[in-house]
C-alpha cells in the first residue's frame, strides 16, 4: 500500500489487514523488554494505535488523546506500537508524564510484517488505528494515508463506544 510520507511516497510490506479479518498473534516488546503477545490483551475488545516514532509531534499528539480518551474505560485494552525501543518509549512517558500507557516495541517487525504496516525502506510502522474484538477480529480499521496526519479519533472512539454498549 503506497503512503505519504512528508511529500514522499512510501510503501507498506504488503497489503494490510482488513476488517472483519483475524489479527495475527503476534509478538513484541513491553517496557520491561519482555515479549507479549496479541492474545495475552483479548480478555477485552482492543485498541491498538501504530505511530511511526514516538519522539515525534503527531505521533506524541496521537498517543496523548487516546490516553486520555481511553483512560477511564476499564473495559477496553489500549496499547500503543511503534518500532522505538522500549527504552525510547519509557523516556516518552517520563517526559510526558503518562504512567498507566502500555507502550509496545516492534523492533523485530513481527507485528508489522503480520499487520503488513512495516515500512521497510525507512523501519516505521504505518500510522494506523484498530479496534480488535475479544476474538481477534478486525472490527475497524484506519491507515491514515498521509503520514504526518492524525487519524479520525471521532470514527474509532464511536466503534468502540458501540462494541462496549
């Protein structure tokens, strides 16, 4: 999938995951460098937000609403993913203050090449957003095509009031 990247087109591993497809199990990295897996957060429905650098303006921006939107609602799983080590990440919260955010590291492309979101030619992942139902299923889904954009926060945080009613 071809993407904007500050005026540059870039291109995803593959073609993305779709809704009402299974997410992949895949593996990455908690803060503490141990590896997680996709299934260990579908005791509830799942929103995963992919920026592709945490130490960036959008990506800080995007990480920051959700955090707050999601905050309060314990029964939804919310995680963050991008390809910055787990070290990066912790240096993030610390800066930003975010203590209860769990921040996942893709740096061995596992959920990216799963997701197909990885790019390659520059190792970020896409900026995506997806609601992942307690099966594993794909139940929205957001690539946001021009990179440095933020995703539709109105659009996902309406899926998710719907799958939780």
């Amino acid at each position: 999938m071809d993407l904007d990247f500050k005026g540059k087109t870039i291109t995803t591993y593959g073609d993305p995951l779709t809704v009402g497809e299974k997410f992949p199990d895949f593996t990455v990295l908690n803060k503490d460098n141990n590896e997680v897996k996709l299934s260990s957060f579908l005791d509830k429905p799942l929103l995963i937000s992919v920026v592709p650098d945490i130490n960036t303006s959008v990506c800080s921006v995007q990480t920051k609403h959700f955090n707050e939107e999601i905050d309060g609602h314990s029964d939804i799983n919310f995680v963050t993913i991008s390809t910055n080590t787990p070290e990066e990440q912790s240096h993030w919260c610390a800066a930003e203050g975010v203590k209860n955010m769990v921040m996942l590291s893709d740096i061995d492309h596992d959920f990216g090449k799963k997701s197909e979101i990885w790019i390659r030619d520059i190792n970020i992942l896409a900026r995506s957003v997806w609601v992942v139902d307690k099966n594993g299923e794909i139940i929205y889904s957001e690539i946001v095509p021009v990179q440095t954009d933020e995703p539709s926060y109105d659009k996902v945080l309406g899926q998710l009031n719907e799958l939780v009613k």
